[in-house]
C-alpha cells in the first residue's frame, strides 16, 4: 500500500489503524517531497479529530 492509497482510504473512512501509522513510521524516510506533504496532511487530520484512531471491519 502507498500513501495516497492510505491516504484516500482514511479520508473516506474517518479511520486510520495502528498498522498503518507505524508503516508511516517505518517508511517516512523513503518517501518523496510530495508523499511527505501527504503523511503530514494525514497527521494534521487526526490531530484535528477529523480522522479517528481505530480499526476498520
């Protein structure tokens, strides 16, 4: 999975897991300028409550 695809799948589902924050974690420093911009987007978004921390089914 790339970021964009984590990305999309977040914002349409109002949940990221654990899982995937630590590959974030993992991969960050192999990440272009460009899917840097996205993981901070998507870090701005749980931090603003507007993407919850769970699982989804």
């Amino acid at each position: 999975m790339g970021i964009g695809k984590l990305f999309l799948t977040s914002i349409s589902s109002g949940v990221i897991t654990q899982e995937d924050l630590k590959w974030i974690a993992n991969n960050q420093l192999n990440f272009s300028r460009c899917e840097k911009t996205t993981a901070s987007r998507l870090g701005q978004l749980v931090d603003s409550g507007q993407i919850q921390l769970g699982c989804r089914l």
